[in-house]
C-alpha cells in the first residue's frame, strides 16, 4: 500500500500514534517514517536523547514519548518531511498541527486553508497559526495549523485554496496585484482602509468599483471575518471624476 | 489586559511613530504607541503630501531643514520596505501683493542666513519653472529646490517598522479613555484594551490633542480646523515644484505617482473636528487653480477629502512638558505642517523627554509661550 500510493495503513499509524494521555500533556512528535531508508538526521538533531540510537542507519526511529518535549527540531531536520508536531492542549477544542512546508507561496498567518489528510482529501477549515522559517531551519518553513481536536492525527496538509494567481490584478486603476495584496496583508494591513490607503487601490478612477469586493474577498478569506460584517472605506465626492474646467464653466467634461 | 510602560504615546501618526522610533534608538524600552484607528489614519494621512524650508521664522526654518535632510536619506537610515517616495522637485512661492514681496525677500535673507538654498525670481523666471503658470497675476516669486514631496503612509509605515525592530509595540484600533495622575505626575492611561501603568505620556494626538490634554486636566492652546484637498487623476510629469500662493490661497503639487493634489484654507471652515467634504471647496478650489494654472483646468477631479489642522494661534507647534503635570509631554499644535516636521519632532522630542540638549533650541516652543505672551507668528501659513 505505502510504496504504492504514499499512504500508510491504519496499522501503521497506530503503531506511531502517541498514547492518549501523553497526548493530553503537551506537544509531542509524530514520526510518519515507515520505511527503512539510510537517514538518521532525527537522532542526531535531537536534544533530549527521545529518539533511540541507531544501530544500523536503515533502522526506523523509534520516539520516547516521554522524553519528547514537542520542540520540532527533528521536524525541519527530516529530509523526508516525515515528522509532525501535535498539541492537544492547544485550547479547549483545537489542537495544534506543525507541519513541515517546502512549497511557494507559505501561507501568511491568520488566514484560513483547507486541512487536508495523509490521502490528501478535504477534512476541515484550520487556520494558520503560525508560519515559523528561521535561518536554522534551513529552509523547511514550518506552519501551524489549529484544527478541531479529534482531527490532529488525521490532518497532515492543507490546501491553500485559489483560482487568482498572485500576477492578478486586483485594482486596475492603481494596478495592483493579487501577490501585492497578499503581501501587505502579511505585513499587517487588515482593513480596506488601511489597504487602500498604502496601496492606493480604490483610489483610482474608478474609486474602488472595480477592487472594492474583490479586496474584500482576500480580506475576509485571510482573516475569517464576514465580508457584510467588514468597515467599508469613505465615499467620496465627486462620484463621476469631472474635469476642474468643467467645474467653472468653460471646459467640456468629455 | 493591564500592563507596564516607560513611555505611552498617544497618537499613531507621523509624529508619535517618530517619537517612538527616536525613543527606542537612544535605548529607552518599553515604548508604547497607542492609535485609535490605524497608523496614519489621522492628520497625517489626510495631508497635502508636502514638505518645505521656506519660511519665515528661523524656529520654523531650522525644524524644516532638520527633517528635509533626515528625509535626503530615510530610506537607507530606516531601512523602509517601501521606497518614501521623497522628490524634491521644490517649491515655488508666487508672491501675489507687494506686502508679500517686501516679506519674501526677508524671509529669503533668512532662509539664505541657515543655509537654505533659496532665490528670489521674478514672474519671468517663476514662468520658466512652472511654464503654464500665468504671470500676469503674480510679482514675483521665490524658489528653494531641495522642498519638495514625500508618501505620508510609506513615511509613516518606515518609522513604525523601524521602531517595531527596535522592539516599540504598536496597539492600533485602541481608545484612549482617560489618564491618571499623583501628586502632580503621571501615573497611566486607560484604554478600551485595559490599563497601562507608565510615568510618562507623550500626546501626539493630531486634532485630538486638546481632549487627550483634557483627560490629564492641562490646557492645551490648540483648535482644530478643517482643511480640504482634491486629487486628480494621473497623467505624465509636467509640474515639477510645488505651486503655493498664501495670498491667492492654493498650494497644488504633482506626486512622483502623476496625480495632482491641491488644497486651500479658508477662515470658516468648522472647528468641531468634522472631516466630512463640502462643495463649496471642490467649486472654489477649481476656480482658483483654473485662474492661476489654466492648463490643469483639463484635468479630472477623482476624489477629495478633508482633515484637520491643529491650529495654534502662532502657527508654531507645541513641544515640550507642562509645568502642571510631570511626566506629561506635548507634541501638537502643528498648524498644518506635522508631516514635514515628523523627523525633527521624533528627534527633539526623544532629547526632551531624556533630558539632553536638543540639536535645536526648542524652549520657546513650549505651552506657556502663549501665557508669556511670547509668540513667535509666523507669517507664511496656507
């Protein structure tokens, strides 16, 4: 089945799978590594001794679960991307997933994805809570997923969900991009206002006929807001722009 | 959520976001910046864009200097993720009367005497930096070439980025709702977000500035006034300078972005800190242009907007602590020009507020100036 598909059996996880009450304490690693392959980076990434000496390097990991204290070191150290953190005591109802995340664009914090399994099918919403890319992970971001308690052994991926492509543009007037957007809401800027304000979008011609939804929408898919429940930029005057001329006489207006 | 600062700033605006960023660089920790909306939202974001040297008190002149060089080289000292935008195309200031005239070489002697670069031209050689300008109604003019015009929001953006690294926290979408006091001194602010204990506050508070001094139980001498603006659409460079007349009232500017923004004051625009827009600026604002710059009478109107000036009545900003509260600091009253002035604030402040001689004498600029009787008009104010 795995060399087949990539996908381990339910045996296999379960073999792997914490104990409920050690999960109730804190995070803890999930080590997903099912196949006997010359790599130990785990072992020797590990500070707390929690994942036992290899004797031959083809040798599987095998996690103290006890000694793990969740801290994620072995999970940018997998060449594989086999390892994940879980935390169930994240809050009353979530738990935190880590998982290791090699792809372009990372997610920006904040916003909400499609949390996929190991088949790589839907199972919920999650949010991202985290994306954590500090130089010594050498270039294995880790991003955080808060997701319904009873799913931190099923979601292992998520889908950042969009048909627009970052060289979209969004306010034609001002030309801004998709990407641009994206990029200011991971600065920060969380309002429509605040958006257009730096970006000028909306500021254009058309005065945010064009960009207004369509900002909105990102706004809301990265905060979780309700677009009818988002604060609306001013409407200013004039509502049709107007040549000065026109405004004193004199100067057609087309 | 209650908590412990050294220093509360009141005011997310240019000035409070360089006050912070000043503060933190000489090594203060535990700033606060307190904005009831989001950075710039205020004055800062509502203003006309520009920045000048040419005015006519030194006071004036030396604070505008300060901040003009500071902003020659803000992109590499802040370290901004967007470019300031910073051109200095100049500024070009008609004069209209023979009063203005006989003011204007004055205040280029002085200008000249602290090292501002500016000339006096007549309507001929103004004509040949502003070719669609009409000399015929102006007598003369002066030019400083290194004003110019800066991206209030990048400016901003650039010293708050800058202060984050220096580890200032930012609380936006916060209401200040009161302030404490003991025996004379600072004791903390209240907000919609909790308490924070702290024995100093800066009030950086734009338009708001008289109510926050109120919540503290000081005076301040300010009023607010609405100012109005109006942007065109863009179209290719054709006006380098800054056009202003105080006489004919308009200043009127092209961006580096292509649109062009102008404003005008005017005697009986509201004092109760309303920003809403009124016809009557968007009619007399295109009259004036038309009359003075016929050539932008083809140019399209797309939006105007409004925000207020923190009138004093010396056109002076207040800077500086108050004699009946320690710990209680000022930073306001700009009189419509606190963005240009952003980086001399942050500066002179920060030195005010850690007790070192400030790079230019501020003590004159403070609160009880106006209870002297010691103003210093200035005579150069749109």
């Amino acid at each position: 089945m795995l060399e087949r598909t990539g996908i381990p059996t339910k045996a296999e996880i379960e073999s792997i799978t914490p104990s409920d009450e050690r999960r109730r304490k804190g995070p803890v690693a999930v080590i997903e590594c099912f196949q006997k392959i010359p790599c130990n980076p785990c072992y020797t990434s590990c500070k707390f001794g929690a994942i036992r000496e290899f004797k031959d390097i083809n040798e599987r990991p095998v996690l103290d679960f006890d000694k793990c204290t969740g801290c994620g070191i072995c999970v940018v150290n997998c060449p594989g991307l086999a390892i994940f953190i879980i935390d169930e005591t994240y809050s009353d109802t979530e738990a935190l997933v880590k998982i290791p995340y090699e792809f372009v664009p990372l997610p920006y914090e904040g916003i909400f994805v499609t949390a996929l399994n190991r088949e790589g099918k839907p199972i919920c919403r999650a949010k991202v809570v985290k994306v954590q890319n500090a130089k010594f992970q050498d270039k294995t971001p880790v991003v955080s997923l808060a997701v319904p308690k009873e799913y931190s052994m099923e979601v292992r991926f998520f889908n950042i969900d969009d048909y627009f492509s970052d060289s979209t543009y969004i306010c034609r007037c001002e030309e801004l991009t998709l990407g641009e957007l994206r990029e200011l809401i991971r600065m920060g800027y969380r309002t429509l206002d605040e958006i257009k304000r730096i970006s000028r979008a909306g500021m254009g011609p058309c005065q945010g006929r064009t960009c207004r939804q369509l900002i909105m929408q990102e706004l809301a898919k990265a905060t979780g807001q309700k677009m009818e429940e988002m604060p609306m930029t001013t409407f200013r005057p004039p509502v049709k722009a107007i040549k000065l001329g026109a405004l004193t006489g004199g100067v057609d207006n087309e | 959520m209650n908590k412990t600062a050294n220093v509360v700033i009141i005011g997310g605006g240019i000035s409070g976001c360089s006050i912070a960023y000043n503060l933190a660089k000489k090594g203060v920790k535990n700033i606060v910046v307190i904005e009831k909306q989001y950075l710039a939202s205020g004055s800062t974001g509502r203003c006309g864009a520009g920045i000048r040297m040419q005015w006519g008190t030194e006071r004036n002149c030396l604070l505008a200097k300060l901040s003009t060089e500071f902003y020659e080289n803000a992109n590499e000292e802040l370290e901004v993720v967007h470019d300031i935008e910073f051109k200095q195309g100049g500024y070009l200031i008609v004069a209209a009367t023979e009063k203005e005239v006989e003011q204007f070489k004055k205040n280029v002697a002085l200008q000249n005497s602290l090292g501002i670069p500016t000339v006096y031209l007549s309507p001929k050689e103004a004509k040949e930096i502003i070719p669609h300008m009409d000399e015929s109604k102006i007598l003369g003019a002066t030019f400083c070439p290194k004003d110019g015009h800066l991206n209030p929001f990048y400016t901003t953006e650039a010293f708050a980025i800058a202060a984050k690294r220096l580890g200032v926290e930012f609380m936006t979408y916060t209401t200040v709702t009161g302030i404490t006091t003991k025996n004379g001194k600072v004791t903390g602010v209240h907000t919609d977000k909790g308490y924070i204990s702290t024995p100093i506050i800066v009030n950086a508070a734009g338009g708001y500035s008289k109510i926050i001094g109120q919540m503290a139980g000081v005076d301040v001498p300010i009023y607010a006034q609405r100012h109005q603006i109006l942007v065109t659409e863009p179209v290719e460079p054709l006006q380098d300078p800054m056009y202003m007349s105080f006489a004919l009232n308009i200043y009127c500017q092209q961006t580096p972005h292509g649109s062009f923004i102008m404003g005008r004051g005017d005697d009986n625009e509201p004092t109760d800190m309303r920003i809403t827009s009124s016809w009557q600026f968007m009619e007399e604002m295109a009259k004036t242009c038309c009359e003075l710059l016929p050539l932008l009478s083809k140019l399209r109107v797309i939006r105007q907007w409004a925000g207020l000036y923190t009138m004093t009545e010396d056109a002076h900003p207040i800077y500086g602590g108050v004699k009946e509260l320690e710990g209680f600091y000022l930073a306001c009253g700009f009189s419509g020009h606190g963005f240009m002035l952003g980086p001399a604030t942050g500066l002179l402040m920060a030195e005010t507020i850690l007790g070192e001689t400030t790079t230019i004498d501020i003590s004159n600029l403070d609160k009880d100036r106006f209870e002297r009787g010691e103003l210093i008009l200035e005579p150069s104010v749109v």
